[in-house]
C-alpha cells in the first residue's frame, strides 16, 4: 500500500510564505512541553520513574495556542495526557516532574502523579469523560463571571456516557465551556474509525452545541481563528466544542504503538517540530537546544531532591 | 417541641442550611416544582428559586459531576438520586472523582457535597427502588457515609453532612419517612449529637442489637418483645457507618457480652461482617457469642410480594437474639 503523505492543511506546500514566524514565548513553551515529554521516556527507560505515563507528542501546540487565550480566572480540566496541558497553564516545570518523581517541592506532594495534578485552576483525571460533568459544574458556577470552564478530551472520549450528559446540561443551562477535542484518529490503539459512529461535529449539533474544527497547526494562526469563538464562549455564556485534527506522534504510553510504519510516519509528518525547524532554522535550533538543557537541568535538580513528605517512611 | 414526620424533618434541615448559607444549592431529578418523589425537598424551589433548587435531566454521573465542579468553585450542593438503584450510574463520580480529589490533593481541595439517597425496601416498591448500596459506599476511602433513622436525626444530621467540609452519602430510610416524632428545632448546634458518633437509643444489659436506618425502629421493637422474655437488650443506632463509631459500640458489646448487626443489605460482605471483624478483634475475651448478623439474602431485592421475605423483622432479629443466649 503507498500511503502519500499530505502537507499540513492551511499552509502551502512549501510552508515558508504563509506562515509568519512564531514568538519566541511561543517557540520556547512548546520546546520545554517537547523536552519535557522526552525526558519523561528517558528516565522512564533509565528506571527513574515508576508507573505510567502518557505524552503529548506531536500534539504541544494545542495548549500553546490555547494558553494566551485563557485567563487566570479560567478553570482548566485536564485528563491522562496533560502534561502539556499543565506546562501551557503553569510555568512550573519543577513542580510537575517532581510531581510525577514524587519528590520535594511535588505539586500535590506526589500523591496524584501524572495523571492527578491538582492546582491552583487545574485539574487533572485519567477517567476518561468523567471530567465533563465536572467542568459543567465548573462552569455553571463560572457563568455571568467572564470566566470559563476549558475541558481537554480526546477523540475516544466520546466513547463514553458522561460526555452526553455533561454536553446536554451545559447547553440547557448555557454554561461557559469550552470543549477541546484533541481528536488525534486513534483511542490508545483503536483507530477512530473502529470506534466511532458519525462525526464529533454532529454529536455537538445534536445537543444544539457549538463545533469548530481547526486543522492548523500554526499557534498563530489558531489564536486567531479562535479568539472571537472564546469570547462568545464568555459573553454569551454557552458552550463550544473545538475539534483539532491532530496526530500523535509517539505511543499512547511507552512501547504500546500498534500503528503501522506508514500511518506513524504520516503522524510524525504533522509533527509541528520537524516543520518549525526547517522553516525557521535559525530561532529554533537556539530555542530549541536551550530548552534541551534547560529540561535537563530540571530533569537532574529534581532527580537529586529527596522523597517528597508523602513518600517519606 | 415540634412533630414532624422524617421526610419533613429533612425538608427543615434543608431548608434552615439554605437560609444560614447562599452556598447551599439543591439538585436533582424532580426536586424543583414536584419537590421530589418523597416530597423532601418540598416546597424549597419556591422559596429560594431555580437557580438555588434545580431541577436535572435524568442524568446521575452529570448531576454528581456538576456538584463536584460547583463545590470547586465554593458551593455546597445537596444531590438527590432518586431511589438506591439510580445511585449506580454516578458510581464512578463517586467513587473515582468526589471520594478520590480530596485525598489526591492531601486534603487542599475540599468537595462539601451531600449525596441524599433514599434507601432500602419495605414500600412495596421495585427492585432498584428497595436496594441498600450502603457497602459500596463504605468500602470507598474518603466519603463519609451517613445513615439517618428517625426525624430528630434527619433535622440535624442533614445539616451537619451540609456543613461537613467532606463529602458525605446521606442515606435515608424510606419506609421511615412518614414516621413522626417530636423533634427540637430550636436546640443548639453543640447540643447535637456529634457527626460522627453512634447513639445508645435504648439501654439493656444482656445483648447488643446494633443496626442504622431503617432497622432502628425494628430493633427497639425486638427489644421491647425480648424485655416480655426477660431479655435485656440495649439497641445502637450506629449513625454514621464511616467514620465508624467504634468506641462506643465496643464499650456496648465488651458489656454485654453478645451482638447481632441487623442492616437490609445482603449479609455476605455487608457492612455487618466490618462490624463483626472489628468486634472479634476489640472484644474478644468478652463475647460470650459470635457476632450474629441479620440482613437480607445474596440475591437481587426480589418483587414487591416477596420483599416480607426478604427483609428482615421482629422475628428475625429475636431468632437472632435467641441464638446468642443458646450459644
């Protein structure tokens, strides 16, 4: 079978013209959140870490664009593969590995882990859909404030229950919510099309849902197309759900990556990171080598902290 | 002194929660205009409006995950599900997100939701309006889970659960609900009975009965015919199930001697086997019995015109009795 790999939607085949250079705030937060996943698989193969874990490889765009349209009074729900989701919230890097390392200075003293982060805003559940209810509530205490409730899902959520039930509240009762589909074709490792009947977009239409699909990749440009959306979100208190067509670029966890050559190959040719390098070489190879360091800084001072309270004999 | 039934005696406790604090917030399914099906929230949506008493879809985790996430954000929700059996789609809101946050977070986030639960048979009702879930909700680290039996408890005990910084599943007796009995509204909050602390509600000497919710009532009957015997039988209402008053009911037992737990629910891994393991391993130079339990059998609640089978009754728990003297 010969599979083509298509060009990233919304930019030309040689991507120079159309895409104006990212800020370098942006460059480096989607840098750290790369690093940080891959030094996560790092000490996880070093024997450092214990349990699981799941990256967002491939996907750190997404919270990138989404954090300058976010602000402080919003109340981010996050699921199993937030730590993206976390860093674009929180510049806390230390406090997140030492979280997930159960070490001193862990931001819930080691006791939630990767996928159990609680803080100040955010929250974080494995379960997946049950967090929808949940930003519902959330965001029914939001409403009239400006504020919102933002729920980041995947495309197999909608697999569960819980979504249509929280979907139908949070319209009923025209509720601040902002729905962010990471919709990346693939359910651990059931692709979209084994799992899912229809479409997100009629799914949100049947409950009288706002739908907004974003195929671009390019933090910029995502701001943009989303700005007016998020402020109806706020001032007309209703919910949205934005779909992102996504690829993950790595494993749902460590070494599970049932995919064949072809379809990782075709993930790994809408990985954001291969394309900032090469069209923007010069910002990116700095950025990107400090942030390398950077992360391994962290990765090495928090390594040598001692057990957190809660880890202690 | 006023006489309410229990159903209302929730309805004031509510109520005087909601007038002591804005937080407070009812929902559910029909407890708005129909002021729910046992009309325990009567009357509130009317007073304190739809924003504060609203009514749900039919829809158990939402109902539950939206409390959760209002109690995020400060509030106090008061949740009612329905009927027992309507309490299992909210399971994993339950037990996964409102018993689990709190001590994820070593206790920095605090969810005060209330989970009312009308429970138990005895109203010639269907299965999934007779059942028992109290052992589901016991076995879950963090949630407190309460059990009222009479309408002096129901007063009080609804608005310690609201003001409870944890969260609690309130369970009531259904059957009870009518019941009246004079209840004090005007005694003092440190007057209550604390939370967490069970109550000797009928002293003896020869035998402990301890039971919660709707077996109370039954119980103080059986000691009442065993005093005819010469029985002297000193009744527990344990009330709060987790944390479990354990003290108390041990100084009952080390006593007298011997001890039936008497609950609706299944006996085979019911909540009467917890108490019968920590009774074993507090008092077991002063039993002069095992510790019998009395509850229903392994088996679905069966229909409406069997349920006098399966629930337990005045001769059940004097069987019981008997058997701990015949020991």
């Amino acid at each position: 079978m010969t599979v083509t790999v298509p060009a990233p939607t919304g930019t030309t085949p040689s991507g120079a013209r159309r895409t104006p250079p990212p800020e370098p705030e942006d460059l480096e937060l989607l840098l750290l959140i790369r690093h940080f996943e891959l030094t996560l698989l790092r000490l996880f193969e070093a024997g450092e870490l214990s349990g699981t874990t799941h990256t967002c490889l491939g996907q750190e765009y997404i919270p990138v664009a989404l954090s300058r349209l976010l602000g402080d009074d919003d109340f981010v729900l996050s699921n199993h593969r937030g730590h993206g989701h976390f860093l674009a919230r929180h510049a806390e890097p230390y406090g997140l590995l030492a979280e997930i390392m159960g070490r001193e200075g862990a931001l819930c003293a080691g006791v939630g882990g990767s996928q159990h982060v609680y803080h100040r805003h955010f929250l974080s559940t494995g379960v997946q859909g049950e967090s929808l209810p949940v930003a519902t509530g959330v965001a029914l205490a939001l409403k009239g404030t400006g504020a919102l409730a933002c729920a980041y899902i995947g495309d197999g959520t909608w697999g569960e229950g819980a979504v249509y039930e929280a979907l139908n509240m949070a319209q009923l009762w025209r509720v601040p919510l902002l729905v962010v589909v990471e919709h990346n074709g693939i359910a651990q490792s059931t692709p979209t099309a084994a799992q899912m009947s229809g479409r997100v977009a009629a799914r949100a239409a049947a409950f009288d849902v706002l739908h907004h699909r974003v195929t671009s990749l390019e933090v910029g440009e995502i701001r943009t197309e989303l700005a007016p959306l998020v402020a109806m979100v706020r001032q007309d208190s209703r919910p949205l759900v934005v779909e992102f067509a996504t690829h993950r670029a790595g494993p749902h966890s460590k070494g599970d990556d049932t995919r064949s050559p072809e379809e990782i190959a075709l993930a790994a040719a809408h990985d954001w990171y291969d394309r900032y390098a090469r069209l923007f070489p010069e910002p990116f190879a700095r950025i990107d080598r400090e942030r390398r360091e950077l992360v391994e800084r962290i990765a090495a001072e928090v390594t040598a902290r001692p057990p957190s309270a809660w880890e202690r004999p | 002194m006023t006489t309410l039934t229990l159903a209302k005696a929730l309805n004031e406790g509510m109520r005087k929660a909601m007038e002591d604090d804005p937080k407070v917030l009812v929902m559910g399914e029909d407890v708005g205009k129909l002021g729910g099906v046992f009309r325990v929230t009567d009357g509130l949506q009317k007073d304190f409006g739809e924003q504060r008493v609203i009514d749900t879809p039919l829809a158990e985790s939402g109902i539950i995950g939206t409390a959760i996430g209002l109690a995020l954000r400060g509030y106090r929700p008061v949740c009612e599900i329905q009927f027992d059996g309507f309490v299992f789609p909210a399971a994993d809101q339950i037990i996964t997100q409102l018993a689990k946050m709190p001590l994820r977070s070593l206790g920095k986030l605090k969810l005060p939701v209330v989970v009312r639960i009308p429970c138990g048979g005895g109203i010639g009702a269907v299965e999934h309006h007779s059942e028992s879930p109290e052992a589901y909700f016991t076995h879950t680290a963090g949630l407190r889970v309460v059990a009222c039996s009479n309408p002096a408890d129901g007063y009080t005990m609804i608005q310690q659960a609201i003001r409870c910084e944890d969260p609690v599943i309130f369970f009531e007796p259904k059957r009870r609900y009518w019941e009246k009995a004079d209840v004090d509204t005007s005694a003092p909050a440190d007057d209550w009975t604390p939370f967490d602390r069970a109550r000797v509600v009928r002293p003896g000497a020869d035998v402990t009965l301890l039971a919660y919710g709707p077996m109370v009532r039954t119980c103080l009957e059986a000691a009442a015919a065993a005093e005819e015997d010469g029985r002297s039988v000193e009744v527990v209402d344990l009330r709060s199930l987790n944390p479990l008053d354990i003290d108390l009911v041990a100084e009952s037992v080390a006593r007298t001697g011997r001890c039936a737990v008497v609950h609706e629910a299944p006996v085979f891994s019911g909540f009467g086997a917890e108490i019968a393991a920590r009774l074993t391993e507090r008092c077991f130079y002063n039993l002069e019995a095992p510790v019998l339990r009395v509850g229903g059998p392994s088996t679905p609640y069966p229909p409406s015109r069997l349920e006098d089978h399966y629930l337990p009754d005045l001769d059940r728990v004097l069987d019981a009795v008997d058997r701990l003297f015949a020991f």
